[in-house]
C-alpha cells in the first residue's frame, strides 16, 4: 500500500512523517549495499578505480567492500570468466547471504567477449547465477558502474515484499542454491543452468 | 655474440656427438637457431649456461610449436608386366607405368626456447627440440634444472601441446583443470560443441555455425533456438 504523495507532503509541513514498512525496508537496503571484494581481470582495475576518491562509490553508501562472501551482499563480476574460474564463482555467489545481487561488469563477464569462441572462457556468468544489471564496454568506465549501481538501486527500491514480483529470498518455492558446474573432461558439465539462462531466440 | 657457426663449433668441441644442427632463417632478421639432440640436450645447455664465453644465463622464452602431419601426392615412376597381343601373339610385356602415391609425413611437436645473457648483454640464442611424434613418443628433455624459469612455461606447453618434459620437478597442467583430456593449441584440437549466437560470425565462426546447426539438427529433427 503506497502513501499518496500530496498527503505525505502535507502531512511532513505538519512534522508528520508517514511510510510503509517497504518503503523504509528497501530504502535501508538500497543504501547500503556491500560489494563483495573480488575481481577477475581488468574490469577490476576500473570498479577499484570507481570506489576511489575520483568516482567515490562511498556517495552511494557502497563503500565497504567486504573480503567474505558471508558479508556481501553484492557481487561484481569484473572480467573474464575462464571455464577453471567459474565453478569457484558460482560458490561464492551460494556462499552468500539473501538478499544478494550481481552486476555483470564488462563484455567478458556478460558474454565472453573478444573471448567467446575461445576453448577456455565462459560465454557468460549469466548462464550459471541470475544477474541484475549487465554493463556493456571493455572495460566499462567508471560512470557506467555508476550507472550499474544506481539501476540496482532503483530495482532493489521498486522491489514489493510480498505478491508477485516480490524476490527470492522471501519465496519459499523459489530456487536458493545454483547448481555448480563440474570441470568435465572436455568443457563445463552442464554447459549452463537451464533454470536461469535459455538459449537466447535470434529474430532475423 | 659468435655466430651461430662459432656456436655449433663450441658445442661439439664441449659436447662429443651432441648432434645440433643449424635451422637457418633466410629473412631480413637472419635469427637463425640450434636443433638440439634431446638426447644430449641437457649436457649442451648446461654448457652455454656455464661457458664463460657465452655465459646464457637467462631463458626467457619457451614456446610450444606442432606440426601436424601432412599428406603428400607423389607421382612415382614404375614398371608392371601387362599381357599384351603383339601380332596375333600373346607376350609378356614391360610397361612404364606412373602412378600417383599419397603418404603422410609423421609430424612432431617442437618446442623453441630463447635465451638471452644477462651478464654478456647479448642474445638471442635460439634452440629447438623436435618429439619423434605426435601420440605416444611426445617425450622432451626438461630445462627446468638449468633455467628455474622454464619451470611454468614448459608446464603450459605440456598442458597446450602435450609435449612431456622429462626431469621437471612439478609436471601439471597449469592452465587448463585437472581432468581435462585434450590438447587445446595443437592443430587437431576438436571443441566441444558449444556455439552460441555470434553476431558477426566471420572465417572459421561461419564453420562451427554451420557443424553446430547439422549436429543440433541431427540431434532433435527441430533447430532449437539458433
């Protein structure tokens, strides 16, 4: 139930303030969201160069990047996942506590870029965990992380806690754990998780 | 630093029946190199690291090469005996007869190693080593006693190419995972199937697109997808 925008303005002129328990929730989470500090390639070099004085992602209370997964509660995949690497991603993000969210940083981590028909690198860190935001570029500039962040923000603010669109961590049925793929003899056994990735439809 | 002549000399003046030949290159850069007898190829290293002439006391390469084999047409001249009707007789008959013969030539796997001297400040010094073959004779002499850097470069080449370097004191995969079976740089590497959509599918793409779309149609009747 959403408070009526001309009433709560009124209503704070006569030092009231009105909310939802949603409202206050998703405003608490969307400013304070933990990255998790973990980097694969080059990507790194930017999202590290975004949390320094010049880009500063501490303004959008981002600022602690967290060394365990337990304390995360955003991943950013910055770079190359190469096919040895990406079983160890995939337990990081189960390691994580709900609620938790991923950012593909960069043309490797959401498609394998320059790299995607190599024998050794993953075609996307989206085939195996659900991702959020994807950011294109190689690498991606400060700002379009920037941009990366503020999507989330907005995401994790229009998120209701119950119905429908409400997220995962709040519906029983819904999947907790991801699969992790096995290094099998000749590629990554199954080659995707079915249950969050599908072979994208080509409309010619 | 002495030609590679000079080189070749010293080493055999060292070394008795080490077996090096001498790979020249015609180009403008002239680098020419040394084919090492693997068989004596540790005693000659050992030699042009401890000789106080060329004093190579740094390696700073090590590459893997392959060398598929290759079917060559030859056309052979030969004689048969053919029964010929000679003026109403029948004789035994001598005929020159060409015909075209296919071999295939074994190929090998080669690495190259460069090396360089630190305290001489010349080089590079170009070595190779040659496998008898490709499948089961893949052994190589290890340099890693003599370099301690040849340590992680020989352990990619024997996960890329498979060459096995003898005498190397941690021989695993370094790139690639335990468990995985092939050879992914040599030439007959077969992927796994695992195209996806490529927007601009150029060269060889086009042809895993098209291997990818007979094996999916074989596979369900239905081309699901791409």
């Amino acid at each position: 139930m959403a408070v009526d925008e001309g009433l709560k303005i009124e209503l704070g002129k006569q030092g009231v303030f009105v909310t939802t328990i949603e409202e206050l929730y998703n405003w608490g989470r969307k400013n304070s969201i933990w990255p998790m500090q973990f980097g694969l390639a080059c990507c790194a070099i930017e999202m590290i160069a975004t949390t320094m004085a010049r880009y500063d992602l501490a303004r959008f209370g981002a600022e602690v990047f967290r060394p365990s997964p337990r304390q995360a509660d955003l991943m950013i995949v910055s770079g190359t996942v190469t096919k040895k690497m990406a079983p160890q991603v995939v337990r990081l993000y189960n390691q994580m506590a709900e609620p938790k969210y991923v950012i593909a940083m960069g043309a490797c981590a959401i498609s394998g870029g320059p790299f995607k028909q190599g024998y050794n690198v993953l075609k996307g860190i989206d085939r195996y965990i659900p991702v959020d935001v994807h950011i294109p570029g190689c690498p991606p500039r400060p700002e379009a992380l920037l941009q990366a962040f503020m999507t989330l923000q907005k995401k994790i603010d229009g998120q209701p806690l119950t119905g429908e669109g409400r997220p995962r961590y709040l519906d029983a049925e819904a999947q907790g754990e991801f699969p992790v793929p096995v290094q099998g003899e000749h590629d990554l056994e199954p080659a995707s998780n079915k249950g969050v990735w599908t072979v994208p439809v080509v409309i010619k | 630093m002495k030609t590679i002549e000079e080189i070749k000399a010293a080493i055999e003046a060292a070394v008795p029946g080490a077996g090096v030949e001498m790979v020249m290159n015609p180009s403008v850069s002239g680098q020419h190199s040394l084919r090492l007898n693997p068989e004596h190829a540790v005693e000659v290293a050992t030699f042009l690291r401890d000789d106080a002439e060329l004093a190579l006391d740094f390696l700073s390469n090590v590459t893997g090469v392959d060398w598929p084999g290759k079917e060559v047409t030859e056309k052979v001249k030969g004689t048969r005996t053919v029964t010929k009707t000679v003026e109403g007789v029948e004789q035994q008959v001598e005929e020159t007869v060409e015909e075209t013969v296919k071999r295939v030539t074994p190929g090998c796997l080669e690495v190259v190693y460069h090396l360089y001297s630190v305290e001489k400040k010349h080089g590079p010094l170009v070595l190779r080593m040659r496998t008898v073959n490709r499948t089961d004779q893949v052994e190589l002499p290890s340099f890693t006693p003599i370099w301690r850097s040849a340590e992680f470069q020989e352990r990619e080449i024997f996960d890329l190419y498979g060459i096995v370097f003898t005498g190397h004191p941690d021989l695993r995969r370094l790139l690639m995972w335990e468990g995985f079976k092939d050879h992914p740089m040599r030439r007959d590497y077969v992927e796994p199937d695992d195209f996806d959509y490529e927007p601009t599918a150029h060269d060889e793409v086009v042809a895993r697109v098209q291997a990818h779309k007979t094996a999916q149609a074989g596979e369900s009747g239905t081309e699901a997808g791409q």
